[in-house]
C-alpha cells in the first residue's frame, strides 16, 4: 500500500506480480500508512485535512475517516490489531480503537510541544514504542499500558403506576468508554422486586411497603443497585425510587337487588329475557331480568354442579356433572334437559372429581370443555357429538376470543392460550412472583382463579392468589406450613389477590407479556369486562365487595357492596362470579354462594343506570 500525495490516493501493488491492482481515494495528502496483523484493514494519515482513513483490504474502499490531530504524519497498528497509534502537530499521541473506529485516548508526548515530523515504531509485543521528532532532534521511548475505563450510565425514573406502584427506572446513554460491550444486572431491593429488559428496570414494592406508606408522614422511598459491567470494571448504580401508598378507593352508591337462587349458586348466563343460574345443590333456576324473579320449576340437574355456559343463537345451556363428567344440555325454549354429552376422560386419571370448565364460541357453534383429567374436549353443538379430546391440561377457568380464534385457559401460575382451529397450545404465560429459595423470606402464585378477554381480543384480565412465606427456624406453637422441593419448611404468612393484563395481541411486540398488575384492598376472585369495555368489575375475597377499576389506566374508581353482610370465600374462589348484561346497558349479576343469590346491581360506574331496575 503506497500513498500518493499529490492524487490523494492509496495504490494497492499486488506483491506476486509488483502491478497495481487498484487505487483507493483518500483524504487531502496521505503521508503514511500500517496494515493491521489479519491483513483486513489499512490506516492511513491525511496530513493535509487531519483525518485518518480506514481501508477495507477485501474490497478496497474505505470503511471509516477517524479525525485526529493537526498534520498526522505517522500511524502504526498494535500486534493484537485492537489499536492504532497516530503521531500528529503538536507532539500528540493519538490512540484509536480499531473495533469501533473511535478516538479513546489523546496525549502530549513532549513539553513544551512543537510541530514537526514523527515517525513510529512498536516492540513486537506491544509494549513499547520509539517515536521520532524531528524539531529536537530526539528520539522518545514511551512504555504503553492499557488502562480501562469504568462504563457509566445515568438514570431517570417514572412516576409510581396507580395499579400496583410500579416504578419504571431507564439507564440513559449507558456506554465504555473504550468501546467495551456492557452488560446491566441488578439487586434485589429491601421492599420490593425488580424485573429488567435491557436497560429498563421495573420496581414493583411490596403490599406491605404500600400499606405502610400509607400510614407515614412524608414520602417513602426504597432502594436498589444497578451494576454496569464491562468485562473488566463495575459501575454500581444507586436508585431511589418512591413506595406510593396503597390507593383508598372511592366508596360507590349503587342499586343492588337481591334473587333468590336456589342453593349455592356458582354461575350464571344470559339467554334473551332469562337468567339462568345453577347452583350445587343440582337444579338451575331461571330468572325473569325483567321481573328480578325467579319463574318457573328449577331445573333439575347433577348435584354439585358448578360450571354453566350458553349458546344463545341456538336456544341452549350447558351444564357439567362433576361425578360423571357429563354435560347436561338444556333447551331453552322449554327449560327441559334435552340431551346428554358423554365426554372421554383419561384412561391414566386416577381423580375423583370429573368437574368440567365450560365455554361457548361466539357463534354457538362450538363448546369446550376442561376436565380435572387434563382433556380439553370441543363439543359440536348442532349434534352434540364430541370433535376432538386434546391433552392441553386442566384450566380452573374458560375464556373465549370475541372471534372464536383463541380459547384461554388459567391453570396453576399461569394463562394458557390455545389456538381452537388446531386445539394446539400458542402461549403460556407465567403470572405472578416466583418462589426465591435464595430469601428467607418469599412470596409465590399458588393458584390462578378467573379470566376475561376483551371484545378486540388484545388484553386478557386474569385474578391470582400469592401466598407470602418465611423460612421456619422453630418455636412456632401453631401456624401453616410447607415444605420446598429442597425438604425447607417455610411458615405461611399470608397472602394476598391480584389481577394481572396480559398482552394477547398476537401482532404485538409484547404479546404473552404481563402489562400490569392491580392489587386490590378486598382481594379478586372474579373478573369481567364492562359492556363498552372500558372497565373491569373484580369480585373481592370478602363475599360483599366489588371493585371497579379503569381497564386504560388501571387505577380503582371505587368499590360497593352487593350486600352488607358478606362472608369470605376464600383463596381457591371464585364463589362469587360476575355476568355482565350488554342488552341492557351494563347490568351486573353477582352470584352469592352463601346467601343463596344472584345480586343484580344498577347504577354502578360503566354500566346501566339505577332506574333501568326498580
């Protein structure tokens, strides 16, 4: 490679046959020139316009211009390639890093400094070099060591979200500055947890941080470590984030009515002017929205039924027997059980218990049904002959897409989705805290209870239950404990309810992501989505509350009461199921397990005004 000053060119001279094989255009006036060890790349100085031109040998172009100092006259590449030195006016040692083709490092070699020519050369290990100047007449040694730089970063920090005080913490412009690749892992903080994607860090504080906020003068805060990393060095980060209080919601004035229902009422559904609801003493009683009464003789039904689903468009009901794992079919033009669905069950099932979790596809063409087996059969229900029989699990509860497309599923610590044209699973997503065996103290999902999906199909609602333990270390007269799959006994210390959203837009870049969680004063059992779809109804673990939260923001509106008496229900509920009325602007029904009744309540926020019931 040799410079050509007055063309402003780098020719290429092929050494087999000493002929130029190409011509590669420059800065103003090369002067000097290196070639790295791997032969890949050339550095050349332009004296006139202070740059340093990097050639691509495979194709001959240059990749990069490096600015330096005044006048560059000589370059020299290390043995390991990962720098090359440049001499410029005055007396400036400049240093590249070739991975990157950034300047890291600039410095005087000669005090006072003149300009003038330089020239270099390197020990053969890197370690030293010779530089030439031509003003003093000298020749300068110069012992060369590495230093590395420490990566740096700063921070921001959002406000606490409403739902759950989370906090969005975001590393800005975090970078080496020797070009270094940086990694980013965080600490646990003292009150709550830490969940990280990249460089965005998302503080959730615990329950307790929250309650206790709530009762402290002033602002509370809580703290955790972000550690920077580049291989070499650790940068650790301190960030405060604020614990907002837990939110006291609004108390709501609502017009609740009370129907009675037979005996332990599980479930409800909605066929033109009729309720039907049945309950586990093994009748389904039918109700007059019109009217809050019951007409007719209950239909009888298997003892201990709990689960419902309808197909309006057809006129039929749908009911499970939880000992035979039979459906009984209901006609609802006659309020007569018409027919039988006989269901397979696992031959390897060795449970008692043969409940079924029901739902209906939107056009009534379809039912599914999960059994305690683990078979997720689908049901036509033209004939009621059974389709197919898929081994996707056991789901506590049912949900289906407003296009029939996907069926969702809650199971143990997570939200299923299955693709209802293949009856293949599609996602699942793990919702909650995981259990830290690592703490002395933890919290965990145990189980997930109820789930809805919105009319669009993108967000999914899903209520679950955390159990909150400490490890054991004895002196305990009473208490609630289990043991870890490592043989630890952990004492129970309570727990606690929560709905998560979960992203179900198959299009989006979070699909099967959780987007928030709510935690809400009397607990979530059960969940459903107001008629215009712009808030969700959470039935609470006290037996009487239901909370009502905005389903864009997250935050609580408020609460009321269906009935002032109330009984807790529970960390396996849900007992108390909400149905709510489109027909009629937004009528809630809340089936009450203990009282024996379905509430109807008006006047609640996104649903039908209290004069639509008097």
């Amino acid at each position: 490679y040799v410079t050509n000053r007055s063309s402003n060119t780098v020719s290429v001279i092929d050494t087999a046959t000493n002929t130029v094989v190409a011509t590669v255009r420059t800065g103003t006036t090369p002067s000097a020139v290196a070639v790295n060890p791997a032969g890949t790349r050339a550095y050349v100085t332009n004296r006139a316009n202070n740059t340093v031109s990097v050639i691509d040998t495979a194709t001959n172009t240059v990749v990069a211009t490096v600015a330096v100092g005044s006048q560059p006259t000589a370059v020299r590449v290390t043995p390991d390639g990962s720098a090359a030195y440049v001499v410029s006016n005055p007396d400036r040692l400049t240093v590249i890093d070739t991975r990157t083709n950034t300047v890291v490092s600039t410095l005087s070699i000669d005090s006072p400094a003149e300009s003038g020519d330089h020239s270099i050369v390197l020990s053969a290990d890197g370690s030293r070099m010779l530089v030439t100047d031509a003003v003093d007449g000298r020749v300068r040694a110069l012992t060369l060591t590495h230093v590395n730089s420490a990566p740096t970063a700063s921070w921001t920090a959002g406000g606490p979200r409403a739902s759950d005080g989370a906090v969005v913490v975001t590393l800005v412009d975090p970078k080496d500055p020797d070009g270094d690749p940086v990694t980013f892992t965080n600490a646990a903080p003292g009150s709550g947890s830490v969940t990280s994607d990249g460089s965005t860090f998302t503080y959730t504080p615990t329950v307790a941080a929250r309650d206790l906020a709530l009762h402290t003068p002033g602002e509370d805060a809580d703290h955790f470590t972000i550690a920077l990393a580049d291989g070499q060095a650790v940068t650790n980060i301190v960030v405060t984030v604020s614990v907002s209080p837990t939110q006291v919601p609004d108390v709501l004035e609502v017009d609740s009515t009370s129907i009675p229902a037979g005996g332990s009422p599980t479930g409800a559904v909605l066929v033109g002017d009729r309720l039907y609801v049945v309950g586990e003493d093994g009748f389904v009683q039918v109700v007059d929205r019109a009217t809050n009464t019951v007409v007719g003789a209950p239909i009888a039904v298997d003892w201990a039924s709990s689960n419902i689903a309808a197909a309006p468009a057809i006129d039929r009901v749908y009911v499970n027997s939880p000992y035979t794992g039979a459906i009984s079919v209901i006609d609802t033009s006659t309020d007569t059980v018409v027919d039988t669905i006989w269901l397979p069950t696992s031959p390897d099932f060795q449970g008692y218990s043969l409940a079924q979790e029901l739902a209906v596809s939107p056009d009534g063409t379809r039912l599914y049904a999960s059994g305690e087996d683990g078979t997720v059969s689908v049901v036509d229900t033209a004939t009621n002959d059974v389709i197919t029989s898929q081994p996707l699990g056991y789901f506590t509860d049912l949900a289906v897409s407003g296009d029939g497309r996907h069926l969702y599923g809650t199971s143990g610590a997570s939200v299923t989705v299955i693709d209802t044209e293949s009856m293949t699973r599609t996602a699942e997503v793990t919702v909650g805290p995981v259990w830290d065996l690592t703490r002395s103290s933890s919290e965990f999902t145990e189980v997930t209870s109820s789930v809805a999906v919105n009319a669009d199909g993108t967000r999914a609602y899903a209520t679950y239950h955390v159990r909150t333990v400490e490890l054991a270390s004895g002196g305990y007269s009473n208490g609630h404990f289990i043991v870890d799959r490592t043989g630890r006994t952990w004492r129970v210390t309570g727990g606690y309810e929560v709905v998560t959203v979960i992203d179900v837009d198959p299009s989006s870049a979070t699909y099967g992501t959780q987007l928030a969680t709510i935690r809400l004063p009397e607990g979530a059992h059960d969940v459903a989505i107001s008629a215009d779809g712009d808030l969700l109804y959470v039935s609470g673990a006290d037996g009487r509350t239901v909370s009502v939260v905005d389903a864009s923001t997250y935050a609580v509106l408020g609460t009321f009461v269906t009935d002032p008496d109330g009984s807790t229900s529970g960390a396996y509920g849900p007992y108390r199921f909400l149905l709510v009325d489109p027909d009629t602007g937004g009528t809630l029904y809340v089936t009450d397990y203990a009282d024996g009744a379905v509430h109807a309540v008006t006047g609640a926020p996104g649903g039908a005004p209290a004069a639509v019931l008097t």
